[in-house]
C-alpha cells in the first residue's frame, strides 16, 4: 500500500458541508437573514438554499420570522451549543477527581450525561481489567440493565425515560435467560425507590458478566441530575465493595459541590 493510499482523506457527505455553510453563515451574523441573503452569502441559488432551510427548519436547527421571513437559527441549535459548552465544562471539572478514583480502586471510571438515545458516556479511564465491553466515549447505555442508566432512571422525570424503558424492555421479551427476565420484569418505581435510598445504584455481577458495576449521581446548581459517575471491576467481598462505593459518594459528592450543588 502506497503513502498516498494511506494518507487519503475519509469520504464525506457533501450535501451536510453544504449545508452547513448556511449555519456558519447564519451563527456569523448578529440579525435574521432574508433568503436571497443566505443564498447570496453562501453562493448558491436560493432554490437550493431554500431547500436547505426547510429541512433546517423541521428539525428545529432554523427558525423563521413569520412576519418577516427572515432566518436565523432555532432553539435546537441554541440547545447544541449549550450541550457542547455544558458537556466541556462538566469534563474538565471532573477529570482530575475520576483520574484519583481510577487510582483509588483500579476499577475503570466513566462519567456519563443525558443524550437524546439515553445515558450516554462522554469520558472514561479504564481500570486494571477490561469490562465486559469496551466502554468509549459515545456510547449509549441501556436503563434498566446498568447501573448508570439506573441513576437516570431514578432521578430524571418519567416521561424523559418511558419510551426507552419500553423499547427495552420489548426487545428483552423472547430472549433467554434470567438477565432478560429481570430487565422484562423490573419494576420502576421499585428500583427508583432503592436507588434514592442508597444514593447509588449498582448491579448485579451476575447480569454484568461476573463485574461488580456502582454508579453514583452528580448534581447541578438547581439540585438536577447532570451526570453520573460509574465504576465498573471484578465483583468484590462485602467489605472492598462498601470501600469503594463510599470513595464513588465522595467523588460524585465532590462533582456536585464544584458544580454549586447546594448541599
């Protein structure tokens, strides 16, 4: 294989460049444009420019003035840009404080946050042995099934979390095995209730393929669930297990408190 071979650039989707022109045009300016504007600004006709915009506008990324028909963008892209920043900040505060877990008990540490799909990861260290799966930023983890998606189980509304325990819980029927039993037969309120409880969440090394899971909230200014922190390592006697799970309460304890949790 040649040097040039190796070094060629990933395809790309050209009409998502394109259109992403029209964003960058529009996040430029300090006022809503009109069409001919956009097209103009951008160089492309203003049938496909257009184009573009309706489909913007459908999914929330644009929005238009119904009185002028000028565009500018919409409360989705506000809720992009506020996600970034929040997701940013919320790393950078957390790192040096998960790096002391992972050291403290040797057990992979992640920090996950609420995506659109459900608790999704955006930072982990992993431990001295491997999980069960390979845990990267990006991914997605179920509700019912994790200690993680336990957390936001029991602390987000139910109507953010509903539909996604439903999907679970339909694709575990048919399947075999106690794991899908107890996640086809788990019972919300009762786990919402234990987990409040205990300030943590865990589950059981027996649905995890023989790891010992424990995920812990962590609270905003306004006393809402922002993230949770999760470690994830071989199962532990009673003893190394209450150790390590009052070390992930003071991590996520320590979180909450830089992030003006009140207490």
């Amino acid at each position: 294989m040649n040097d040039e071979s190796t070094m060629r650039e990933p395809r790309r989707i050209k009409s998502i460049e394109v259109g992403f022109r029209i964003l960058r045009l529009l996040e430029q300016v300090q006022e809503k444009l009109p069409l001919r504007d956009i097209a103009a600004g951008v160089g492309m006709p203003a049938s496909n420019a257009h184009l573009y915009l309706a489909s913007f506008l459908h999914e929330g990324v644009v929005e238009r003035d119904p009185v002028s028909g000028r565009y500018g963008l919409g409360p989705f892209a506000v809720q992009l840009g506020s996600a970034a920043l929040r997701h940013s900040s919320l790393v950078e505060r957390a790192k040096d404080l998960l790096s002391q877990l992972r050291t403290q008990t040797r057990h992979s540490v992640s920090l996950a946050v609420w995506g659109n799909r459900g608790p999704t990861i955006v930072f982990n260290i992993d431990g001295d042995e491997y999980g069960p799966m390979g845990i990267r930023a990006g991914h997605v983890l179920p509700l019912l099934s994790t200690a993680t998606g336990r957390v936001f189980l029991s602390w987000l509304p139910t109507e953010q979390t509903e539909q996604l325990v439903e999907q679970e819980r339909s694709s575990s029927v048919g399947l075999a095995g106690n794991f899908d039993a107890r996640i086809r037969d788990a019972t919300i309120v009762d786990i919402a209730r234990d987990v409040r409880r205990e300030g943590i969440a865990r589950t059981d090394p027996a649905m995890s393929g023989g790891f010992f899971a424990a995920s812990a909230p962590v609270f905003d200014q306004m006393r809402q669930l922002c993230a949770a922190i999760t470690t994830l390592g071989p199962e532990l006697d009673s003893t190394a297990a209450a150790r390590l799970e009052e070390a992930l309460r003071n991590t996520a304890d320590e979180l909450s408190r830089r992030l003006g949790a009140p207490r």
